[in-house]
C-alpha cells in the first residue's frame, strides 16, 4: 500500500472577517486535484472572481489515502 496526495480548494463565505466560522451556506470544496499546480490554479481563479467580497476566503489543503496495488 502506498499513500497518494490529494489537493482540495475549501473555504467560501465567512460570518465576517475574522475568518473563523463559515456562514451556513458558504461553505465551498473543489477537488480533488492530483497535483499542487492544479489546485493552485483553482484557488487563484477562485480568488480572483471573489476579490470584491471581504468575507470570502479559500485555502487548499492536502489529504492522503491509501492506495492498493493489485
């Protein structure tokens, strides 16, 4: 068994601009993306179409899976 990295795009609109609590129907996932590159390319687009909103952020974060060969 190896581990694979998976890249996500998560975030969406926040309560406010603290940016601890996503609002209720802001919360927003994009992926998974096989490669950091691909991911960055999203979060980007993301940000650009969202720069006029004070509370709208993203991130992209990593998770591993397990990956068996047959």
């Amino acid at each position: 068994m190896t581990m694979q990295q998976e890249y996500w795009v998560v975030g969406g609109r926040y309560r406010d601009t603290s940016f601890t609590t996503l609002a209720e129907d802001g919360v927003e996932a994009y992926g998974p993306f096989a490669g950091y590159d691909e991911a960055l390319k999203s979060w980007s687009d993301r940000n650009d179409g969202t720069r006029a909103q004070a509370a709208v952020r993203y991130s992209i974060v990593t998770t591993a899976s397990m990956v068996t060969g047959h």
